[in-house]
C-alpha cells in the first residue's frame, strides 16, 4: 500500500517547475487584488485555496466589508466571468438556474421549448446572503455545487469549468432568515469569516474611495492555467503520519468517538461540543493542506500546512451545544485547543525513505 496521498505518479523534475511556477503567480494575484483590495490577506488566502481545490466556501461577515468587491476583483485577476446573485425570500430555483421558454419560429410557425440559462451559468458566483431564501432555493443552488450541473426538462445542462461559489450569511441580522442545516452547511470547503479592518487599512480604505481613481487590474491565471493548477493541487505528496494527524484533529472533535492511542480528550471538547466533524472534514484537511503548501513554495504537505487550513475547514463543521453559548465559547476557540492538545507524531524511518523516493 502507498504512504503517499497522491491519485497517480508525477515526474517530480516538471512538477517542482510548476509548483514554483504556480508560487510566482500567486505573487502577481495578490499585486494585483491588492491594487483593489486592502487587507483581508487571509481571506484572499483561503478564497483562492478553494478555487485551486474545486470546494466552494460560505463567507460570514457584517455588512459593507466589500465581500463582493473582492470575490470579484478575484475573478477578474482569474480572467473568469462573475455573477452576483441576491438572495431574497421570493427568490425562486429557476431564477437561479433558468428556465424553459416557449420559442416560436415565425417562419413555420412551430413552436418549441427552450433554455434560457440563470446567473449560474458562470465561473464565479457570489449567492450573497444565501440565510435569506428559502430552503427550496438553497437547495438547487447546493444541487448545483455538487454536482456541477443543472437538469431543466429532463436535460442536464453543464455548468463552466472552473465552477466555484462563494456564499455570504450575515452574522447579525437574523430575523426572516433561513440558516443553512449543518448537513448543507459541510458541503461547503471552508467557512471564511471577514472581520473588521484595522486603523490604517480603514484610512486606506477611505483614502482610495474619496479619489475615485479608476484602477485597471491584470489578468494573471487565466481558466486554463487554472485546471492545470487544479490538477496539481490533487498529485502533491502527503505522508502517512501527517493524513494521520489531520484524522486525528478531526476525530478528537467527535465526543463519543474513541481516540486513537488513548489520548485524553480535551476539555473544551467535552464541555462545549454536542457534535463534531465528519469524514469529509479528514479528506478537506489534506486537500487543503495540499493547496497551501503549493502557494508556499513546498513540495509536499508538512502537519503545519495542516494546522493552518484547520479553521476554515473545521469551524462550520463543529456544532456546540448550550454550554458554549452561555460561556461564549466559539468553534475558533474550540479548534485552537485542538491544535495545542493533539501531538504531531514523527513519520518512520521506512516513511521518510519513500517520501525521499517521491520527491527525489
């Protein structure tokens, strides 16, 4: 059985090339959203992770932290079209992903049905506020993201490559909203949470809006480029030791779930948890993992490329119970004692002889 985590071989000469090549422009994306967006570079950091891991990500955020100013500044470093859809309570499926039409053909007289594509039918969507539409809605638009295409009629219409939605929930404005279940919620790679900029990003911020400049972005990873960037993302190697360490990160979280090696559970887990991360945690983390080490310049994913996607893959997968609300606990708090409780194991000897075969 193979000790790396990787779906076929790859030449190791070409794949270093690409992966700095993919590090260079990574570099020239973050110039260039930069010039649009100030600050935020975690977030800009993890958007990007999603794209190059074909996830989607669900964004919670207040109101007016130009979330859909940077998903489509993103967009456009990315030469990929972007549409914008607002959630709404009357907001109805095919207003999403379009509808059959009566088209009649004045020449013959004849008439026939025919499709007339939603705002989906684009490489970026932004779903913003997608807590305020029903569930019915919420449910194609997550049919969508899963299966990558839309059936009208019968017929099944393919959605562009690369396909990647970006959803947005506002944290304080709750009434005549409809939450997302935890079981759609973990259909989505990351949560992404936006926060407030500091003083001097907000000084920048309000610097560039007075002189109303008109600022030209260049595209730097274009489609193509980007499916093959996708494509490495899934063949860079991960050892054993750290895909177990990422499984136990995840079933630490699990409170009635065994741990393996007997490790005691950590407090905070036991007190503050009623439910925790599934399986398709375990596979995000790594495949999350994988995309940060690339944008690191890494040839392979260490347990700190682990650490650094926990969060995002793992806060919107934790459910808390009562406890946590009253002592105002978070998941963030929850995963940070996570980190600080489950060790890292060092890989065998026979483990590091076959990564040394993988990377050679």
């Amino acid at each position: 059985m193979s000790d790396t985590h990787q779906p076929a071989p790859l030449d190791p000469a070409g794949a270093q090339r690409a992966i700095e090549q993919v590090r260079d422009a990574y570099k020239r994306l973050r110039t260039e959203i930069s010039r649009i967006i100030v600050g935020q570079d975690e977030v800009v950091d993890q958007s990007l992770m999603a794209i190059l891991c074909r996830g989607h990500a669900v964004v919670v955020g207040v109101p007016g932290l130009a979330k859909t100013l940077l998903i489509s500044t993103i967009a456009r470093t990315l030469g990929l079209a972007f549409n914008r859809v607002q959630f709404t309570p009357d907001l109805m499926p095919s207003d999403i992903t379009g509808t059959e039409v009566i088209q009649e053909d004045k020449s013959t007289g004849h008439r026939e049905l025919r499709f007339v594509r939603g705002p989906i039918f684009a490489n970026v969507i932004l779903a913003d506020e997608i807590n305020r539409t029903p569930p019915k809605t919420q449910a194609a638009l997550l049919e969508a993201m899963q299966e990558r295409q839309v059936t009208v009629g019968g017929v099944a219409h393919k959605l562009p490559i690369p396909f990647f939605v970006l959803a947005t929930q506002n944290p304080i404005e709750q009434e005549g909203t409809y939450p997302l279940p935890e079981a759609q919620l973990d259909r989505f790679m990351f949560q992404i949470l936006i926060k407030y900029p500091t003083a001097d990003e907000e000084l920048e911020i309000v610097r560039r809006s007075a002189s109303k400049a008109e600022i030209a972005i260049q595209t730097v990873l274009p489609a193509a480029e980007i499916n093959r960037v996708q494509q490495l993302v899934q063949h860079v190697p991960v050892a054993d030791h750290v895909i177990r360490y990422a499984l136990r990160l995840v079933r630490t979280t699990r409170v009635n779930e065994p741990i393996e090696g007997g490790l005691p559970r950590p407090a905070v887990v036991k007190d503050y948890v009623s439910w925790g991360a599934g399986p398709r945690a375990s596979e995000y983390l790594i495949l999350a993992a994988k995309a940060r080490a690339i944008l690191t310049g890494s040839y392979h994913v260490t347990p700190d490329h682990v650490k650094a996607v926990a969060k995002p893959v793992l806060r919107h997968r934790i459910l808390t119970n009562f406890n946590a609300e009253a002592d105002q606990v978070t998941t963030d708090t929850i995963i940070d004692a996570l980190l600080a409780a489950v060790p890292v194991e060092g890989s065998s000897a026979e483990e590091r002889k076959r990564m040394e075969t993988v990377m050679r």
